[in-house]
C-alpha cells in the first residue's frame, strides 16, 4: 500500500484481514503512527469491527500480524506482488511515483492505483509495465464498502485483470471491470455522481429548494443513506475525511466557478 492516509490505511486493513500480507508505506512517520490507530481503534478499525461481531478475536489478531508500515518504499515493494497506490490526488505526483513504483518493485508486479478519476493510460505509460497496470478504484470507509471499479486501459492484460479480479472479491468486494476514457475525469461511478451533483446544485440556484431540502429529498425518495450536498461538503465518510485518492480534485466539474 503506497500512501497511509484514510484510504491506503483502510484498504491495508481490508487486505489484511482477507489473508494478504500487507506493507503500509508512508513518508510520514507521524501519518504511520495514525494509521496504526485507524486500523486498529478508528471508526472502522479491527476493534470496532470485533465488538460488531463482524469479525473474531482470533482473525483481527491475524490480521495484525499480517500488517505492517513503514517508511522504507524499497522494503514495501521488496517482493510485492500487487501495489496499491493511495497517495493525494495530483497526476503529476502520481506518474513520478508510478515511474519509481516501476524501478523498484518486482517485475511481475502489478501497479495499481486507487485514483477517483486521473488517466490510468497517463500511469501506466510512465512504466515500461503498462500490460500490468491498472486503476483499483476503492469507496471510504474501505474495510465496509463493497465498491472494486476496476479500471483498464488498452494495454492491460487480462491475466492482470483476472488477478485484481480474483483478490478484490476475496477481499469480500464486488468487482466491475470498466474502461476508460482518458479526457473526461472520473470513470463510471464519479461521473454519474458528478452530474447529479451538478443538477442538484441548479435547482438550488434556481431557488427551487434549498441544499438540505434537496439533501433530503434524494434520502427519502431514493434510499440514499445521505443527499448529494452532505457528500460532497464531507457530511459524509468517504468525503470529508480522506487525504488520499477518494477525495474528488479540487478542480472536479461541481468545484468549478
């Protein structure tokens, strides 16, 4: 897991405690020292997961065991066989890192990246991999939500594709293969959430309803669990509290003007 941020902790904790051997890898000394505390006491941590009966005893201690951080990036891809990129939304930072993703780690590695919308063709073309390289789209809280939108490009192999396939679903996810397109931001799901976000917000500019009216109108009429304005101003998990890669860019459709 490349980035221990809301995101990187909590795919790292999904992982581990399906079975995978995990290293969680941060610059930050401090950011580690939080994700520790996420997986194990957070929210939706291992602890937490116990007293829901969610889990036992016995497979959270495993999957402590299984988990491990750090600062060392060379000790994390040492013998990956699969890599997750969560690091914070900036496509250039991305492909600097998929260039030293592609040096260091094995070459049978896959790199995968846990992007909300950036051009997986964009990362893979900075790697000489790009057959190995595919987007691994996760939804905050990562241990709960069910969501794999699973993103290739031309390039990627379908042996890579079986393989995230086949760990995303034991990780207890629902996989969806999808394709891209490289000029639009947001593959499937962020670009039918950003179209109803944008009708929403005209319906308040044309004074119809206000935000919380409209907020919850979605909830009573379409079971949503919360309304388009609670998402997108972090009401909600998954928004507001991640500094990684779910978080939509600060220049996403309904940010702008």
């Amino acid at each position: 897991m490349i980035g221990a941020g809301i995101m990187g902790s909590g795919i790292a904790q999904a992982t581990a405690t399906h079975g995978y051997r995990t290293y969680c890898y941060d610059l930050s000394e401090e950011q580690i020292k939080i994700a520790r505390e996420l997986v194990v006491d957070g929210r939706y941590g291992l602890h937490r997961a116990v007293e829901r009966n969610k889990i036992s005893p016995e497979r959270a201690r495993a999957a402590q065991e299984r988990l491990s951080f750090g600062t060392d990036l060379a000790e994390a891809l040492d013998s990956a066989d699969l890599v997750v990129e969560c690091i914070p939304e900036d496509l250039g930072l991305k492909t600097r890192m998929f260039r030293r993703l592609d040096e260091m780690a094995p070459p049978e590695a896959i790199l995968t990246s846990n992007t909300s919308g950036h051009p997986i063709c964009a990362l893979a073309g900075a790697t000489t991999r790009p057959e190995k390289v595919m987007g691994w789209h996760w939804s905050s809280p990562a241990p709960v939500m069910p969501l794999a939108e699973l993103v290739v490009t031309p390039q990627t192999s379908q042996e890579t594709v079986d393989a995230v396939v086949q760990v995303a679903a034991s990780c207890g996810k629902n996989p969806v293969v999808v394709k891209e397109n490289p000029f639009v931001w947001g593959f499937v799901g962020n670009r039918v959430l950003t179209a109803m976000v944008r009708e929403a917000q005209r319906v308040v500019d044309e004074g119809l309803a206000t935000k919380d009216q409209v907020d919850q109108i979605v909830v009573d009429g379409f079971r949503w669990p919360v309304g388009p304005f609670a998402l997108v101003d972090g009401s909600a998990s998954g928004w507001g509290e991640n500094r990684s890669s779910t978080a939509p860019p600060k220049d996403a459709p309904w940010k702008r003007g």
